[in-house]
C-alpha cells in the first residue's frame, strides 16, 4: 500500500464516516424531504423516485417534538435542488427505493445517527453490512450523549410508535397497544375517529386492508396515500 493510500484509510478511521465505493454512483437531484428518513428525488433521466433511507429508522412526525427534528434536520442536510449520490439497497414493499445518500462522499443515513436524529434499524442493517459496525456505534455515542432523540427518558422506537405501541412510566414500565383500525396495520389509525384525508395525516405508502374506512386506498392496489 501506497502512502497516499495509506494516509486516505486513516482520514476515514479518523473521520468515522464511510466514503464512497470505488464505483461511480449515480447522481439524484433533491425535490423535497418527507420525514427524517423518507425523501423524493429526480434520476438521471428526470424520473420522480420515492427514497427511504436503508438500515435507520426516524421518529415519525407525530412524535412530538422528535419527528418534526428529525425531519428539519434531514432538510438542512438534504436541500431541495442538490445533488447527492445514490447507493442502491433494494425496493421495500411500498415500491420505494431503500438505500445510502451520499453527499460529499459522506453518508447522511450515519450523520443521522450521529447526531441521534434517527435509530439503527436493526432488522434492515444488513443492507449496511460494510458500516454497520459504524451505524451501530455511531447510535450508541448519541445515546450516550443524549442526543435528538436520546434527549427523552423513556423513548419510544418509531417501529413500535407506528404498531401503536407506547411507553409509559409508573412504578412498573410497560408496553400499551393503543386500539388501532385494522384496515391500517402498518400505521395506528384510532378506530371510528373523524373522517380523514391523505393530507390529514403524515403517514405515506402504507398497507391498506378493506374496508378502508377512510378511503385511503383510493384506486384498490392495497396501499394507502401514495401520493
């Protein structure tokens, strides 16, 4: 190994932020940010594409005041018009593109967790096998330091939020499953509340269930508000 390759493998231990593979990737513009794990882009070819960023997992905008941080933070990372870099992972089941931005040849999945604006989603990490070492130690320092997210006592995970778990405090710690509509098993809709539009709530791209009483499902394919 070379001096230039040596000095370049201690800036990236030194830097804790994974570069970019030796492969070209392909280059998106920024249109607009969802969520603090969700964006929308233009390819190469002007083609709109759906991105949920692989192997972290934001809170959702509902939890309050995490989610709407984690969202502003991921738009200061992420401007409208910018170009980022794309590592491809897979499709999820909602026909978005899961994977890593790049931008500057750093990734913004991990700036997320460093600054504990989002959690490892374990049972995804191993699109990230490479830096999953990193992610995961990356989520432990923001822990420990209390940061974004980790600034809570008792925090509850997004995926648990979404099933409709929460936790709360007493002499006994536990689990509540709030009562969700089961149209919706993905999101936690309360049944027979107040009828509710796409632009009523912040959930995208979800499994829907006939009846659907909302009527989010709106051309039958099973999944709700893709738009």
């Amino acid at each position: 190994m070379n001096k230039a390759s040596i000095l370049a493998a201690a800036l990236l231990l030194l830097s804790g932020m994974p570069t970019v593979a030796q492969t070209n990737l392909p280059k998106m513009t920024v249109v607009s940010v969802g969520d603090g794990d969700t964006l929308r882009v233009r390819n190469q070819q002007g083609q709109p594409v759906t991105i949920r960023l692989g192997c972290i997992d934001a809170p959702e905008l509902k939890q309050n005041p995490w989610g709407q941080q984690s969202k502003a933070r991921l738009q200061q990372l992420l401007k409208v018009g910018q170009s980022v870099q794309v590592r491809s992972i897979e499709r999820d089941r909602y026909k978005r593109l899961v994977a890593e931005i790049f931008v500057n040849n750093r990734s913004v999945n991990l700036t997320m967790l460093q600054e504990g604006q989002a959690v490892v989603y374990r049972q995804y990490l191993q699109g990230c096998n490479s830096t999953k070492n990193q992610f995961l130690q990356a989520e432990a320092s923001a822990k420990s330091k209390k940061l974004g997210f980790w600034n809570q006592s008792q925090p509850t995970m997004p995926w648990d939020f979404r099933r409709g778990k929460k936790t709360t405090q007493g002499t006994n710690t536990r689990s509540q499953v709030q009562q969700c509509d089961s149209s919706y098993p993905d999101i936690c809709i309360p049944p027979n509340s107040v009828d509710l539009n796409c632009p009523d709530i912040p959930y995208r791209r979800f499994k829907v269930i006939p009846p659907d009483p909302h009527g989010f499902d709106r051309d039958g394919d099973g999944v709700g508000c893709e738009r």
